[in-house]
C-alpha cells in the first residue's frame, strides 16, 4: 500500500465529478448521453436508478465500461467518504426525482443519492441538480420514446423551488442549462 502522503498527493491531483441518477425517466438518455461526452466521472446509482436506465435500455454493463460505477446495496453509503478526502470537485444530480429532491431539502440522508447530496454540502462541495419538477407543466418521455405531459404538484414545485435557496448548489430547469451549468463548472477548475 503506498505512503499516505502519496495517496493523499493522487487523490488532490486528479479531482473528479460525481454523477448521481436516480429513478426518473425525465430526460435520462439525454442526461447520460452528457455525461458520457465527459471525462474523470465517476457515476452513482440510486436503486430506482438502476431500474429505470434499464427500463430506457441504457445498459448498466455499457457504463462500467467507461467509468466507476458506485451502486446503492449499503445502508450508510460508504463511498460518499470520498467527498471527505477531496476526491470530488462537483456532484452533478440528474435527473432528479421528486422523491430525492423532497428528502434532500428536508436534510434526509437514507440512500446513496440523498447521502452523496448531504455529504457535498458539508464538505462545501458545489452541485447542479436537474430536478424533474421544475415547472408547473413539463413534457417527459415514457420508456420506449413515448412523449406525456407532467404537472408537479405545488408540494413537489416547493421541494424544487426550495433547494435553489440551499448553499452550495445551483439547480438548473432543463437539459440545455445543465449542459450549460457543468461545461462552465469544469472550465471554472
Ligand atoms: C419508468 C419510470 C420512470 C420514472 N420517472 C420518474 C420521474 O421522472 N420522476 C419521479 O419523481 N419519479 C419517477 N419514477 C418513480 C421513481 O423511480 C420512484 O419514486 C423511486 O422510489 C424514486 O427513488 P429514488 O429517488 O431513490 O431514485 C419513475 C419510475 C419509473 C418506473
């Protein structure tokens, strides 16, 4: 095992991007096809998440290939530990779904997705979320490409309109401003 002072030296010189998706089905081949454009990523997984990229046939397997894949089978989810040791530069959220965002502005921490937000913020690490609840009416896509409309209730407009009062984090309302948010992030570093 190599000196500590050695991995603390690796860990500082190549800061990384955490990529959370969790269960919603709101713009994730959109989602996953900019995070795969992005280098030094290390992608995590809620349990609803790894259901729903299936459901959208975005293979688990063809993920592992291009980077980490961290996945929610523990009860304290111990890679966020990682937010600790300056291993992070940025948490990326998206997409979002109400339920990650409601726990997330309550302070609940009780799964991977809603800890790796929780434990951004104590560390001041910045994030961008894409909540699928961003306005009042929303078109999404069903799996298998079908389009619907959507309207959020006025609890899940709250839980959205909230988290944009919270530090350390931008939450942005569609694709193009998430594209836009994270490439002016990482030239930011
Ligand atoms: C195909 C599919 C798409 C879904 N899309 C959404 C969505 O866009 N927004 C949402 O809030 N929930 C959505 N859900 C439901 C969530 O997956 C469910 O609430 C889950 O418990 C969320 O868990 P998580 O927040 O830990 O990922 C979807 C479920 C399915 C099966």
């Amino acid at each position: 095992m190599a000196p500590l002072f050695i991995q603390a030296a690796t860990i500082m010189s190549t800061p990384r991007l955490a990529w959370a998706i969790t269960g919603s089905g709101h713009y994730i081949e959109e989602c996953v096809e900019f995070m795969l454009s992005l280098d030094h990523v290390d992608l995590y997984l809620s349990q609803a998440g790894e259901e729903v990229l299936k459901m959208y046939d975005i293979p688990l397997t063809e993920l592992k290939n291009r980077m980490p894949v961290y996945r929610d089978k523990a009860a304290s989810a111990p890679p966020v530990g990682l937010f600790y040791k300056g291993y992070y530069h940025t948490l990326v959220m998206a997409p979002t779904t109400s339920n990650t965002i409601a726990k997330c502005t309550l302070g609940i921490a009780d799964s991977l997705a809603t800890n790796l937000y929780a434990q951004a913020g104590k560390c001041r690490v910045n994030s961008i979320v894409y909540p699928c609840d961003s306005a009042p009416e929303i078109e999404t896509t069903a799996p298998g490409k079908r389009k619907f409309m959507v309207y959020p209730r006025p609890i899940e407009l709250e839980a959205t309109d909230k988290l944009r009062s919270f530090p350390y984090t931008e939450v942005v309302n569609d694709v193009d401003q998430l594209i836009a948010s994270v490439t002016y992030r990482l030239k930011q570093l």
